[in-house]
C-alpha cells in the first residue's frame, strides 16, 4: 500500500501514511448509516441510538470492523447531520477544484 484514506494510520498497517501525512488535503471516511424517516418522537430516537451504540460496542462488532481495516465510530443524529454537512462541503469544494463540476446542483438542507 502506498498510502490510506482515512484520517489516521490503520494499525493493522502502522507503516503506511495517510494521504493527509503525505500533503494531500483529502482523506475519506467509511460510514455506515442507520436512517429512519423523517420525524420520529424523541423517546423513539433516543432509543434507537442507545440501541446502536450499544451494538457497536460489542465485541463482535468491534472484531467484524477489525476485519475490514475499519475503525468505527458511533454517532447521534446531531452529530451525523454536522457530519454529513461538513462532508458536503468538502467534496463540493474537492470538485469544484477538479473541475468536475461548477456548482452544486443542491445544498444540503
């Protein structure tokens, strides 16, 4: 491997650097998302994320994501919808500097 997406070196390859490291400002995370529709009661919310992270703190999970070279992180709606935003931002603007587009054809709501 010459170099990784992620924002830190994955400890099952300490040697290899992060494309951040290497002076490029990109780095891409691997999310994966559990949605629901739009308007659910806070009580029901509140117990779905309880449930999540509670699933994600499980070893087998923890030993699943090991496998895939994955690190991963539990967040709540809040901070999934700040995350979302700002990775819109900042593949817009990655585009935008490769000229794959001019302007995004929505934004993010």
């Amino acid at each position: 491997m010459l170099a990784d997406h992620g924002r830190k070196r994955q400890p099952a390859f300490p040697d290899v650097p992060t494309l951040m490291e290497l002076g490029y400002d990109f780095y891409n995370d691997t999310v994966h998302a559990i949605l629901g529709p739009a308007g659910l009661p806070p009580d029901v919310l509140k117990r779905l994320e309880a449930a999540l992270t509670k699933g994600v703190e499980t070893p087998e999970f923890r030993s699943a994501q090991e496998k895939l070279f994955l690190d991963p992180v539990s967040m709540g709606s809040k901070e999934y919808e700040r995350h979302l935003k700002e990775k819109w931002t900042r593949t817009e603007k990655e585009f935008k500097e490769l000229g794959i587009i001019k302007e995004a054809a929505t934004q993010p709501e």
